[in-house]
C-alpha cells in the first residue's frame, strides 16, 4: 500500500470508528429512555443524530475522492469499497436509534408492560456487535468478524422471544396492545441493528480475505 | 464516456434491471400469496430467491472489476458506485420479498382478519415506487426519481393505517392477534421497500447531477 494511501485510510478509519461510537452511543440512549423511562434521552438521540449523517456525507464524499485520486487496486480498492458499505451501516444504525427513541417517547405514555428482561439483553448483545464488527475492521480480524455473524442468531432468538411474550400479553389484556406494539417495533429495530453489524462483519472478511460471504447458500466456492 | 465503458456499462444496467424486475415480481407474487390464500405463490418466492442474491454478487464483481481496469473519473467513477449502492437495494428488495412470503404461510393458517384494501394498495405502490426507480435510472430522469421520493410519503401513510386499524382489530378481538401481527410485520416489510426504492432514487439523482440528496435536512448545500 502507497504511503500516502495508508495515512489517509487510516483516517478514514478513525473517522469510521468515531461515527461507529455515535451510532452505538445512540442506540445505548434509546433504550435506555424506555428502560428508565427517561425521555430526556429519547430527545438527546433525536438531536445528536443529524452530526452520524454529516459524517456519512463527508466520508462518502472522502472515498469517491480517493477512489479517484488514488486509482487502487486489488486490495485498496477492496478497502475502500468496503469502507464505502460500512459507512452506510453505521449511518444506518443510527436511523434505528432515532426509530427506537421516537417509540420510546410513545411508550412512555403508557404504565410498563411488564418487567424488562429480554429488551436489556438484545441491546446488550446489538449494541456488542457493533462494537465488535468495528474492532474486527481495526484489527482485521476474520474471527471476530465471524463471531459477530454467529451473535445475530442469537439476536434474532431474544427477537422471536419479544414477540411470543408480547402478543400473549396482547392477548389477555387489550389494554396494553398500543405499547406492546410499540416495543414489538423496538425488537425489529434492534433486530436491524444486527443485521447491519452482521453486514460490517460481512464487509470486513470481504476487506480482509477478498471473499464474499454475503449469500452462504448460494455455495459457489 | 469511452467506448468500451460505455458498453460494458450498458450492459451492467441492463443486468440490474432484469435483477430488479425479478425483486419487483417477488414482492407481487409474495403478497398476492395473501391476498389469494395461494401458499404456492409464497413457495414460489422462496425458491426464485437465490437467483437475486446470485445476480447481486455477479454484479459487485463486475462493477469492482470495472473500477479496477477502467479507473473511471468523475462522472463514470459516480455511475459506478451508484451502480453498486443500487445493486444492494435490489437485492434487499428480494430479501423483504422472501420475509413477505414467509408471513403468508403462517397467515395462511388462520382465519382473514379483514378485507384486505390498504395492502393491495400500499403494495402496488410499492412496486410502482421500484419500477419508476429503475426507469429513472435509464432514463437519467431526475424528475421521475424524485417523483418516486415523493410518492415514499404515501407508503408511509398507508404503513400507519394499516397499523391502526390491525391494532383495533387486536384489542377487539384477541383471537385475531396472531394473524393480525403478520400482516403489521408486512406493512413493515412493504414500507422497506419503498425505502430501498427511494434509496436507488437518490442514487439515480447522485449519478445524474452528482450531489447527494440522502439528508435534506442538513441543508449543506
């Protein structure tokens, strides 16, 4: 890799993770304003999230320029590719975030459903994923990329968890059915958040190893 | 436009507009599954799925591949990285298609909850949304894709009836909550895919006018 071309990915890089730390920062927010019913939260998401979708604009705006300038091949372009698609997740995961906060400030409306158990736990376990999809680009570490697509089974369990419980709850009380739906909607919005850490793991084995792992099934290698 | 991009350019478009006709017909075929009761249908969108996710990687290799020899500038560099961010809505519209179809088979076992009139409705908008997307992109018509932004607007507020009249539905009738859930987690999957249309509008003004229209808000320009 150019020298040059080095210094500047690796800003990049910084400025990809800074954006990765708003977007999880912002889901953490959310769900905590329906944990702790706090929705000053909820409102300090809605602000803080125009500054994830700046930095999507400038970033965008900075990889065409060295796709252009630079002219890479083979493994730069693989590097700014990806960059390219994780940039759009992560701005992504933080739409979700917004989507979370504004059910939040509806769910505060109504008395608690029931206790939160499992919601904790899915965030715990999204917001991890993130994190961990991100120190998988730092550190170009497939294993870790791999441990995070293993994680969103397991998202996506705690996800058809949420559901059972809260249609049952649905269904002996019609009195909770409008916040019940709206916490199905947080369970499908953290389920997203997944789907897009497991899109940063896919894009950082794609940077890595130069395969693309998006369609397992399809078997062609 | 050099000769021999221009073609092979051609012939990339030509390939994500037979891609997207095939997510088109999917999602038709997904959601007349419950329109018609007919689970062949939702089989069928099961089984075509495959040959998308095929045709998405096929595409990302030749789009790289041309960004590796060409090493377009400017215009050709954005018609190559709307190409691929197009590419990936495509093949995402598949993907709401298959969870479309997998609703169907489980709302199959259960009673009509209603007459279906806002879903055939913010379905055939929905498709229509794809289709002038990928017509915008043809034509290089702007006014058409920002027609197919606005019409986003529509989706959304055919979403939010559908979703309060399944809920009144549900705290009226407790019997119906399982199958009136699908059909909420289908008006989701319907509002993704007007979203990922008005994503590949933004990316048809991107290529023809080269500015990035995806955050109004921030007013930057």
């Amino acid at each position: 890799m150019e020298r040059h071309f080095e210094q500047e990915f690796q800003d990049l890089q910084q400025r990809l993770l800074w954006m990765g730390s708003l977007s999880e920062r912002a889901v953490h927010k959310a769900v905590h304003a329906v944990l702790e019913a706090d929705e000053a939260l909820a409102e300090a998401v809605l602000e803080e999230e125009p500054a994830i979708n700046e930095l999507q604009i400038e970033m965008d705006d900075r990889i065409t320029r060295l796709l252009a300038l630079q002219q890479p091949m083979a493994a730069d372009l693989r590097l700014l590719i990806g960059a390219s698609r994780i940039n759009s997740d992560i701005e992504r995961i933080g739409d979700q975030a917004v989507n979370i906060a504004q059910s939040a400030t509806r769910i505060l409306r109504h008395p608690q459903v029931k206790p939160y158990v499992d919601l904790p736990r899915m965030s715990g376990l999204a917001e991890n994923m993130v994190r961990d999809s991100l120190n998988a680009l730092v550190k170009r570490d497939v294993d870790l990329a791999n441990s995070v697509m293993r994680q969103d089974d397991e998202v996506d369990r705690l996800r058809d968890q949420m559901f059972r419980e809260l249609l049952t709850y649905m269904m002996e009380n019609s009195a909770v059915v409008f916040p019940a739906f709206e916490l199905v909607l947080v369970a499908k919005n953290l389920e997203r958040i997944g789907d897009h850490a497991t899109n940063i793991a896919e894009d950082v084995i794609y940077i890595v190893v130069g395969r693309d792992v998006r369609h397992p099934a399809l078997d062609r290698r």
